[in-house]
C-alpha cells in the first residue's frame, strides 16, 4: 500500500504563494503520472495540475501561468508552488498517484484558504 502525505497548505491573501508538498512512502519512480486535485465546497473533485514520470505537465487552465508542478524522484516528493492566488482557488487539495497500472493512490488532502 502507498501512503502520500500533503503538507503546506493555510490561510493565505489574495495575491500571496503557498508550496504543497507531498511526501510518498514508495519510490515516485513507481509512479506513471503523478498530480494535484482540489475539491470546494458543493463542488466535484478535479484536476488541478499532473506530470507524468517522463513528460511534460499538464495545467488546468485556471491555474496556468500561477501555479506550478514538480516531482523529485530523488526524494519521493511531489510538489506544487502556488503563486497570485485568487479566492476561487480555495479549497481542499490532494495529492494523486496512479501507477503503470493504472491504480490510484490518494492523499488525506490539506486546505488551502484564500482569503483577505
């Protein structure tokens, strides 16, 4: 079993940076695609940004140009840097795996809040 656990999430203003983190408890190299996914309030879990272990990222399009995606195979993390966040950007966000496959493998999720 694959444990992922995220970190760095808060209360941030419009405007300000944040930086998940999520540490996986397996070597990422296991991993074919690893990504991010928010979930607000009243709203369907989704996207937010993936890279895959040999590729290039793929952005949802409200985040692109403000957020960015990174994996350390070295270090079994993935990441995201968040930057000119916006209130709609508050929400619940989850680290995902999903190995050669095709099993997924989910994070306890950490919150992020945007607000003045």
């Amino acid at each position: 079993q694959v444990q992922l656990v995220e970190s760095g999430g808060g209360l941030v203003q419009p405007g300000g940076s944040l930086r998940l983190s999520c540490a996986a408890s397996r070597s990422t190299r296991n991993f074919r695609v690893m990504g991010w996914y928010r979930q607000a309030p009243g709203k369907q879990r989704e996207l937010v940004a993936d890279i895959p272990r040999n590729g290039r990222a793929n952005y949802a399009d409200s985040v692109k140009g403000r957020f960015t995606i990174s994996r350390d195979n070295d270090k079994n993390m993935l990441y995201l840097q968040m930057n000119s966040l916006i209130p709609e950007d508050t929400a619940v966000y989850y680290c995902n795996s999903r190995d050669w496959v095709d099993r997924d493998y989910w994070g306890q999720g950490t919150q992020v809040t945007v607000s003045s």
